[in-house]
C-alpha cells in the first residue's frame, strides 16, 4: 500500500493470470486461520506457487505481516517479480515506452507489434538463457512480459514443450499496460518478501514457527482435455500432488504452522474420484465455488466447485 496524500493505494496482482483468485478472496478470508486477524499472531507468510499473487497481495495489506517468502519456479514470473522488487523504475520505463508505441498504433499494426515483440521474446526464452541475462537486460525482458501479458489472448500465460510463449494476440481495444502506481506499490510490498526461483519443497528449509503457508498448485485436470499446467513445460500430474501432499503433512506437523491449500474438484466430473480425499485424509476440507471458463470463450463462465484443504 503506498500513500500520495491523503490517498492510499492498495497493491494488486500486476499480471492477468488464468485461475487467479482474486475473485476467490471474499470466500478464502471465511476460511483463512483466525490467527491471521491482523494482530500480528501469524508473522511469516509462504506461497510456493506465487503465480498472479492475489492473496499475498490481500493477506500483506490487511494482516500484520512481518516477512513473505514467495516462490516462483517459471522463470520469467520470478524475474518479474525480482525485477519489480529491485529495480522497479527501470521496468516502468521499458513497459511506458511499449505501451507508447502501441497505442499510436491502429488494430493490424498493433498485432504485427504483439508478435514481432512476441518473437523477440521467445528468442531467449527457456530456463537457462532468461537466467543468463545481464543486470541491464533484466527490466526491458519484464516489460515484454507483462505487455504480452496484457495484450495477448485472455491475459494467458502459456507456454509450449518447447518453453516458448505460444498465446495469440488478444484484441483488447485500449488496454491499460502499464499501471505506474500499481507497480510502485506492488514493489514497496515486495520489500518485505524473500523471492526464489526453486521447487516448492523450498518452503520446508524456510519455514518458522507462527507462519501461514498457502499453496496453490497447478491445478489437477478435471478430465483428459482439460490442462491447468500449461503456464510451465513440465507437467505437474499425479506424482507431484502426491509429493505436495507429503510436504505439506510434514509442515503440519510443526508447531504454529497453518496451512490451506487449493486445487480443482474431480467431483465436478466423476462423482467417484476420491483422489484428494484420500490424500488429504485427516485435513479438514472445504467445497467452494468459482466461476472458469469451459472453453475459449472468455463471455462463457460457469460456476464450478474447488476444493480448500487446511489443517486447522
């Protein structure tokens, strides 16, 4: 939150992200631990999968954090975010100057412009040659990352096996791209939080006593065709949910540790799978509702059930 005058600006995610839950938090602070109540019981929080941050965003401005410990593993969200924490001026600056040139665009110039900017972009994508980029080179690769971000379709994030950004231009008539005082804001909250780039077992070498730890996994798909873990070249499937499950009994056991954990309902599509209730056996676990898209149409939202797995 950052104040001009009298006037107080409240930080929020600075990236479209497919499964956010923003639209989520008036139900998830029905369920988040009474601990967390703005008295500073609960000090440190931990989200493994960062992605878009919604409720790091909210849980930072409305509850009396001292530390975050956030973790990204797709590379080019955590450099964003590094980037944002650290030389947040410098990406403005880059971001303005494409917003510029593509709002003095017409429609056809400023698809031509998403993808010439779309193909330079992939020209360094992958894991090993984003980490290779220089101090100089980091905020003009933000700036292209959350203006395509912003333009493309659906606001997706999607790569394909290759590591390359893949989502078609979006078509908006005048996007806002970027948002200065939300990135100022959103880089004054990040100065309470340490930022990695590693698996999301990390959080077990970080965590302390009085802490709040929510995971928010790529989710399991619902059926064959269905695929919420596009946003990285891997696949988180079954064995790693079994792995984040493991984990997360392991942190349980931990004095002062609360935990709550979202993830897709099979039950919306096989009234039989039990997948997560035997997973998560002996955590309590709560059946909400959240609206999703059932196919590429972005107008064509239907409310599904989602699961939250806590311990408390």
């Amino acid at each position: 939150m950052i104040h001009k005058g009298e006037h107080m600006y409240q930080a929020k995610p600075f990236l479209k992200w497919a499964g956010g839950k923003g639209q989520l938090l008036e139900q998830f602070q029905g369920h988040f631990p009474k601990e967390l109540n703005g008295k500073g019981i609960i000090k440190h929080y931990y989200e493994p999968f960062l992605g878009g941050g919604a409720v790091f965003f909210w849980v930072m401005q409305n509850c009396k954090i001292e530390k975050a410990y956030l973790n990204e593993l797709n590379p080019e969200i955590y450099l964003c975010y590094s980037a944002i924490q650290k030389d947040v001026g410098s990406v403005i600056k880059h971001l303005r100057s494409l917003e510029d040139k593509y709002h003095k665009m017409n429609g056809d110039e400023q698809s031509n412009f998403y993808y010439q900017v779309r193909c330079e972009y992939n020209e360094v994508s992958g894991t090993n040659k984003s980490k290779q980029l220089s101090h100089k080179e980091i905020p003009t690769r933000v700036a292209k990352t959350i203006f395509l971000n912003r333009t493309c379709f659906n606001g997706l994030y999607r790569v394909n096996a290759s590591g390359n950004f893949n989502v078609p231009f979006g078509r908006y008539k005048n996007p806002l791209i970027c948002n200065e005082e939300n990135l100022l804001a959103v880089s004054e909250l990040l100065q309470k939080a340490v930022i990695t780039n590693e698996d999301f077992a990390v959080v077990k070498k970080q965590i302390k006593p009085n802490s709040f730890v929510y995971f928010d996994p790529p989710y399991r798909p619902l059926n064959k065709t269905s695929n919420f873990t596009s946003y990285m070249a891997n696949i988180f499937d079954d064995g790693e949910q079994k792995r984040l499950a493991g984990l997360t009994k392991t942190l349980s056991s931990k004095r002062g540790v609360k935990i709550m954990l979202s993830n897709s309902d099979p039950k919306n599509e096989d009234p039989n799978d039990d997948f997560f209730d035997k997973l998560y056996e002996g955590f309590n676990m709560i059946r909400i509702k959240a609206k999703r898209l059932i196919n590429c149409n972005a107008s064509r939202r239907i409310h599904i059930s989602e699961i939250l797995v806590t311990n408390y």
